[in-house]
C-alpha cells in the first residue's frame, strides 16, 4: 500500500516519523506525498500546545472529506496528541481507523494487518517501555541525522504534558549510541544532533553512570564526524564540564539551546525549574567568557498562571542583558492533566497577547542585530538543499545554526563550505560561496 505521512511538533516527532518510514517500508508499503493517491494517511502529532492540537483536528476535518471520496482509505493518528486523547480521537472523529501511542511505533504494521482483517477501528495505547529497534529508521539525507539519546522525561514543568505522553526518562546505552553514530558517518553523515528533554541529566539512570560531557567528548573522538549538536539542554542540570568539551572539540557545534522559560525567580519556582535567574545568568556568563562566538538560543513562555507584570519585565529585562541570538516564544497554553492547569490565571488574553508581541519586538530586534554583526565574516556552512524560501537559492547551516542563504550548485548539498556573509535579516543571513572554494 501507499503510505503519506506528515508530521507536527518537534525533532523527536521527526525521528518518530523516520521510523514509522523504516517499519511500513520494510513491510512492503511504499511512502507517497501526494495524499491523492494514498492507501494510508497517518498523522504524527503533537501536543505540546493547544494551538498545535487545534491545527491538527482542522486535518482530521479534511481527511474526512478525502476518506468520503475514497472509502477504504486509512486515517492512523500517532504521537503525542495520540498518547494524551487516546479513545476520544475514536469516539469524536469515528472515521479514524487507528490510533497509536508514542511506545507503539513498532507495532504499527500489525495494526494495520489487523484493521485490514478484522474491520475494527484500533486503540493502541500500551506502555512497551523502552524499544531496543529506536536507531532503526530511514532518513530523507545520508549526509545528517537526528540520534535520541534519552527518551521522556522526569523534570515535570508544572506546564509541561511531555512527561505525561512520553513517559519517565530513560537513557539509552552510550555503546549502543557510538557504534550507532559511527555506521552513521560509515554511511555518510557529516553532522548528527542528539536529542533528549534534558540531555545534561543523560546517563543518570543507567547501569554504569554516565555524564553527558563523557558521551559528547567519546562522540566527538569519532573520526570523520564533522559536526555534532545536541538538544536541549535544561539550565538546571547544565555542567561548567559540558562548556569545556564544547569550546575543546573542534567537531562540536559552537551552539547551545539553553530554555529560559521566565525571567522571574517567583515564576521559575511556579515553572518547576528548579533554578534562578541567578544561576542562569551565571551560566551564560560562563559560556560566554569561555566561547565568546557561541550562538545561545532559548525558549520562553509568557503569560504562566500567576505572572504579573513586573514579572514579564524581569524576561524582557534579562531577554535584553543576554541578547539571544534566537528565542523561540509561547503564549502559555493549560494543558489538562499538568499541575499548572490549575493555577489561578488572572491575566487576560489581550494583555498576554501585548506582553508576547513586545517580547517578540524586543527579539527580533536583537536577532537582527547580531545578524548584522557577521557580515564580512566567513563561516564554514553545511549545505542542506534548496532554500525554502527561494528555490534558485541553497540554503545551509552555519556552526552556530544561523541559517544562510546563497547561489550556488544543487550537487553542493551536503557538504561543508566556506560562505562569506554579504547581509543580515532577522532569520537568516544572505551570503556568497568564498572564492577559494
Ligand atoms: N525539554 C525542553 C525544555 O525543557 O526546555 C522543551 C520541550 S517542549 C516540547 C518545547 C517548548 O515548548 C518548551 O521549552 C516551552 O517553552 C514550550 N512549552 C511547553 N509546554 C508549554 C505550554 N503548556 N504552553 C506554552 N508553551 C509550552
Ligand atoms: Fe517539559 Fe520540562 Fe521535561 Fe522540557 S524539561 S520536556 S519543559 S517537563
């Protein structure tokens, strides 16, 4: 059968949808992207935010006027948003044939069997604990990839549903990850990223304890590996050791995703942080003075129950002293189930919505900016294709994740080369192939 597939949220979901790839390809279907003439739509979802969910039901609406036309379609619904309705997507949309959890990926060409054979819609939401076939998937590019090394989490943000849709923490044996990167890069990659929640509390729960900067300084030793990110990382967990192996390791992306959430101890409390703008000022402080060219980006919410105006000030207040190169921002979003749900919220919606847009003018004013400081400057840039913007263009990856765009051969994608930046926007920079490539 033909297979399309599409996928919402984060990396993590990505890497979901590349094993869900492996598995149907290896059962015999093939994957499509053209929804026309598909046998199977399966939607890999998220749950993160309500505005994510919302987008995907307006989906599911869609894919009822398709399975209208064609009535032996089948809808299977998977991931996050999956593993949090579970039998409500059944109930409210009966049209869906399967639903599965987020520990349920591998049993997902049985599912299809047996939809097939018994003509029954299936729920499929168990807990499989930890699947050893997690590396087993197959990848758009040779030339990177994304490698888990932790999966769920234990941090339990008070607004957070993740740990409630992936479960506890777990991390994955540092042998397995090595031997997997290093067939990897036997393969091809040039850059990987891993990923985790937190990846700073990786190795805490295994057998033989393990740091995250001793697997980072062991990846990093792998011989034709070129570039290596990692994401994220939680401030509370984060090691003076871990800056040390970033500013030694040549092969390690001068890059660090560090989520600020809010600016305000009160607040920070509130979150379940555990740390204080204190402590997070201090770690910048340490990153900064040890690797003054890393990039730092970061995540912020506004408008967490009980946040108060000179609350909001102390996030633009420190948004400003840190000047990020790139913040990824959120409305706050109840999640049912998670503690803040709860919380009294006195603030309305409007004036959360004016705190978000001047968070996010102050932002990107400030992304500009340190845009504008890399012109001239040349950078070794990772080619990952066509620009998404404009095709004529490719587009690539700096070391320090800022995105530049520049003319240049298709056939250059998925090599590192020297681009000289030429301008600046809030997103990205232009550029120009260097003239001794
Ligand atoms: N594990 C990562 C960490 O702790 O930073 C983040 C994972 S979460 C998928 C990505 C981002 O979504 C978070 O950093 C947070 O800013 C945002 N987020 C999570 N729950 C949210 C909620 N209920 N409302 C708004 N934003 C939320
Ligand atoms: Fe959610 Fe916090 Fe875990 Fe990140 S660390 S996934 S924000 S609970």
């Amino acid at each position: 059968m033909k297979f399309f597939i599409e996928t919402f949220g984060c990396q993590m979901n990505e890497n979901d949808t590349e094993r869900i790839q492996f598995l149907l390809e290896n059962s015999g279907h093939e994957q499509t992207v053209d929804i026309s003439e598909s046998d199977v739509v399966i939607l890999n979802t998220c749950t993160v935010r309500e505005s994510a969910k919302n987008r995907q039901y307006g989906h599911l609406g869609n894919l009822k006027k398709i399975k209208n036309l064609k009535k032996d379609l089948l809808i299977c619904i998977g991931g996050c948003a999956a593993q949090d309705l579970k039998q409500k997507i059944i109930k409210d949309f009966p049209y869906v044939d399967i639903v599965f959890g987020t520990q349920n990926i591998a049993d997902l060409p049985d599912l299809i069997n047996r939809r097939i054979s018994t003509g029954r819609s299936i729920c499929s939401i168990e807990d499989n604990g930890f699947d050893p076939e997690l590396f087993k998937v197959r990848r758009k590019h040779n030339f990177k990839a994304l490698v888990p090394i932790t999966i769920g989490c234990d941090n339990y943000c008070s607004y957070c549903i993740v740990p409630m849709v992936r479960g506890n923490e777990r991390s994955i044996e540092a042998e397995k990850i090595l031997r997997t990167i290093e067939e990897l890069v036997f393969d091809g990659a040039v850059e990987v990223t891993l990923l985790g929640q937190n990846v700073n509390s990786y190795g805490k729960n295994l057998k033989k304890p393990y740091t995250f900067s001793e697997l980072l300084e062991k990846i990093s030793d792998i011989k034709g590996l070129k570039r290596i990110r990692f994401m994220t990382s939680h401030p509370k967990d984060f090691s003076n050791d871990l800056i040390d192996v970033v500013k030694n390791k040549d092969n390690i992306a001068k890059h660090i995703h560090l989520p600020l959430q809010a600016g305000s101890d009160k607040i920070l409390k509130e979150m379940n942080r555990n740390y204080t703008r204190k402590d997070y000022f201090g770690i910048i402080e340490n990153i900064k003075n040890k690797i003054p060219d890393c990039a730092i980006t970061t995540d912020i919410i506004v408008g967490f129950p009980g946040e108060e105006k000179e609350d909001f000030l102390k996030t633009m207040d420190m948004v400003k002293k840190i000047r990020f190169n790139r913040a990824f921002t959120f409305i706050y979003s109840p999640r049912a189930g998670t503690r803040a749900a709860g919380m009294e919220d006195r603030i309305t919606m409007d004036e959360k919505k004016q705190w978000f847009r001047q968070l996010l003018e102050i932002q990107n004013t400030i992304s500009f900016e340190e845009n504008n400081k890399l012109i001239g400057r040349r950078f070794e840039v990772l080619v990952e294709g066509n620009s998404s913007k404009n095709n004529t263009l490719l587009e690539g990856r700096m070391e320090n994740n800022t995105i530049v765009n520049f003319e240049g051969e298709s056939n250059l994608t998925g090599k590192i080369i020297p681009v000289i930046v030429k301008s600046a926007r809030t997103f990205y920079v232009k550029g120009k192939l260097a003239r001794d490539y």
